[in-house]
C-alpha cells in the first residue's frame, strides 16, 4: 500500500508541477469554464473537435494540486477519443471516485486509477473532477459555468 500511495504522490505531483495540455487552444471551438467555489479552483477546458473525435485539448486555470494533476491526465486520456469514449471514461472515472464499489479501478483508466484514493476526502473529489465535468459542459457546448456546488 506505501508503494501505491508513493506513486500517487509522485504522478499526482509531477502532473502538477508540469501540467501537461496546459495553455489556450487558439484555434478551439468549444470551451467551458469549471469553478470550485469551496476551495477556489478555477479550469478553462478548450478542445478542438474534427467530427465526433477530440483532435486537440487543452487547458488553463489555477488550483490545488489534485485539481490541476488530474485536468493534466484528463488532457492526456482523451486526446484522440471521440465524445462517446471521453463520456464513457469520464463515467468510469466518475464511478472510481464517488461509487458504491470497492476502490476497484477499471482497467480502462490506467495511470487515472491512481486518484481512487481520493474517495476517501469528499472534498477532495470535487478538486478532481472538476476539469471532467467542464469537459463534459464543453463538449456539449453549455455556456453557463460549471461548479462543483
């Protein structure tokens, strides 16, 4: 279990410090804008779309770490996905976070499996699902903010 947590630590922290996907997508055509008005983290989730497949994504904001390690690995995960497979891990990662099961990662979210501790700190899930939801609100191309309230 130590070794875990210390990967944990180590991902969580390096997506942190050197966000990947991290800047404006210039040439974006949906966008959305996430708040956590309980701890202040802010997300501009920008994607450029080539039919039903996420061709470029990117984003911009401030926040803890967990917050911004997990829009850096959400950037990474679905790159290249169509909306159906971004919806269909945005789920999985959903359920990882906030489910009724055991802390049981699907294999199908890699590297994002290492955030099921997070469960364990309510308000912590909101910090890392906060970029997943303003994907879904860009995506769907809803104009209002999203927050985690």
């Amino acid at each position: 279990m130590s070794d875990l947590r210390d990967l944990y630590q180590e991902v969580l922290l390096d997506h942190s410090k050197r966000p990947r996907n991290f800047g404006v997508l210039e040439d974006a055509d949906h966008h959305a804008v996430g708040h956590n008005p309980l701890c202040g983290d802010k997300v501009v989730v920008y994607l450029r779309m080539e039919g039903d497949r996420i061709a470029d994504i990117r984003f911009q904001g401030q926040g803890c770490a967990v917050s911004q390690a997990s829009a850096s690995m959400m950037t990474e995960s679905v790159k290249g996905k169509t909306r159906a497979e971004a919806e269909a891990l945005f789920e999985r990662f959903h359920e990882l976070l906030t489910g009724t099961e055991p802390e049981t990662a699907s294999p199908e979210l890699g590297k994002l499996a290492i955030f099921a501790g997070v469960r364990k700190y309510p308000v912590r899930v909101k910090c890392a699902t906060l970029a997943w939801h303003t994907l879904r609100a860009a995506l769907e191309r809803k104009a209002e903010m999203v927050s985690t309230e």
